[in-house]
C-alpha cells in the first residue's frame, strides 16, 4: 500500500508539473506583443515554382547526411580507439588515450575551426567534409571511452567457462561478449548520438547549408526569428525523437529476461 501510494504521490507531482509548465508557456505567448506568421514558412519547405524541397528541406537533408556519416565514422574510429586503449601496446595505447582527452576537453566550435581553417586549407578541405572529419573524432572519442567502460564490465569469467566448453574465440566474441557489451553501450551511445545531431548545427559556421545555415539565411531575409526558429526546433525534435524511439526499440529487443 506505502509503495502504491507513493506512485500515485509521484504521479500527481508529475501532472502538476506538466500543468505549471503549459501555463507558464502560454502564459508567455499571451503576453508577448509579437504577431505570428508561420504561413511565410511554407514556401521554404517545399517551393511551389519548381515543386522541389524548399531551403528548410534541403538543410535538413545536409544536417541528416552529415549527422549519419559523423556517427557511422566515429563509431567504427571510436570502437578502433577503445581497443587500442586497453591494449598492452604502450605507444597506440597512449597515442589514443590523448586523442580522446583532447577531443572530449575542447570545445567543437575550436575543432572546427582548427580543421577548417588549418587543416583543411594546407589539404583544401571543403566546408562539408571539414565539418563530418571533425564530429566523427569528436564523437569517436565519446565512443572510446562507452566501448572501454562497456567491455571493463564484462564478466571475465564467462569467456572462461565458453572455452572450457570448447567455443571457439571468433564464437565467443559474436555470441556471448558482443551482445552483452552492447547492451550495455546503447543507452549511453544514443544519448551521445542525439547530442552529435544537435552538435551537427554548428558546422553552419564554416558555411556549410545544413538546417540551422538556412534558417540564418531565411531569418536574414524575412526578419521572423521566432518562427523560423521555432519550426528549426521541430525539425530538431523530430529526428532526435526517431533516434530515441529506435534505440530505446533497440534496447527491448536486447534485453534479456
């Protein structure tokens, strides 16, 4: 009965929040002296003329390409990293340990502009590739360090018994470390996954036409920064909240009874 009641008691907390919360919002646009427009807003997600994506729709494509690409690289570099890191090898283990601990204590604005503006004017970089080079190592060095603290946990003792029933190490790594390793990566790789896709704004900064790029563009012209920023915020929302659905899918599907 206590433990019933209790939920109930955090459940109400919850509502109340919920409630305080909406009122404070609407409560604001209430006073708020502004006339919203988003009508103006249709034009650039799909152009009538020539019955194509609009500016928001083509940024949003340039956010999504570069997002996958950060996070397909830095995870193959971040897996590649964390291997290197518990190694015995004394001069990969230390090349990677430093890695991570200048790309996790360094802002990613500095990054890109070090890799856009150094390096890739020596390699004549362009914007876009400057840009995903630098989210995967950022987020590779995220990875690294989930994969090592991933497969620390791992119970040794379970390769032992595998090998005393005479698995060989190829199945011992597919059947029984790999699906508990990830089980336990996936929660903290989603996490740093959906932050990666809203790091990806920054590349707007070195020109590059990803959403955020668009709605400067957009705001500069038409002079609505409310809802310009209020539909990028959306479009954010929207494939964060698909990334999340997906992993927490992923989780189920993993979970072990």
């Amino acid at each position: 009965m206590h433990a019933k009641r209790l939920a109930w008691f955090w459940s109400f907390l919850s509502i109340l929040a919920l409630g305080l919360g909406s009122w404070l919002v609407l409560h604001s646009f209430n006073n708020l002296d502004y006339e919203w427009d988003f009508a103006f807003l249709k034009d650039y997600i799909w152009d009538p003329v020539n019955q194509s994506p609009g500016l928001l729709l083509q940024g949003l494509w340039i956010t999504l390409k570069v997002s996958f690409l950060s996070i397909v690289w830095g995870t193959l570099l971040g897996l590649l990293l964390g291997g290197l890191m518990m190694g015995r090898e004394p001069v990969s283990r230390w090349f990677a340990l430093i890695f991570v601990d200048v790309f996790r204590n360094t802002p990613v604005l500095v990054q890109l502009y070090v890799m856009y503006f150094i390096v890739g004017t020596a390699i004549e970089m362009t914007p876009e590739t400057a840009g995903i080079v630098t989210l995967s190592l950022f987020c590779a060095s995220y990875v690294a360090e989930i994969f090592r603290g991933a497969v620390l946990e791992f119970e040794k003792g379970q390769i032992d018994a595998a090998k005393a029933m005479g698995l060989a190490s190829w199945q011992i790594a597919y059947h029984i470390a790999a699906p508990q390793v990830l089980r336990r990566m996936l929660p903290a790789l989603v996490g740093q996954f959906v932050s990666l896709v809203k790091d990806s704004s920054l590349v707007s900064v070195i020109s590059v036409a990803d959403i955020t790029k668009s709605a400067l563009n957009i705001v500069a012209v038409s002079f609505k920064s409310f809802e310009t920023w209020f539909v990028v915020a959306i479009l954010y929302c929207i494939v964060n909240t698909a990334l999340s659905s997906y992993g927490r899918y992923l989780e189920r599907r993993l979970r072990v009874g």
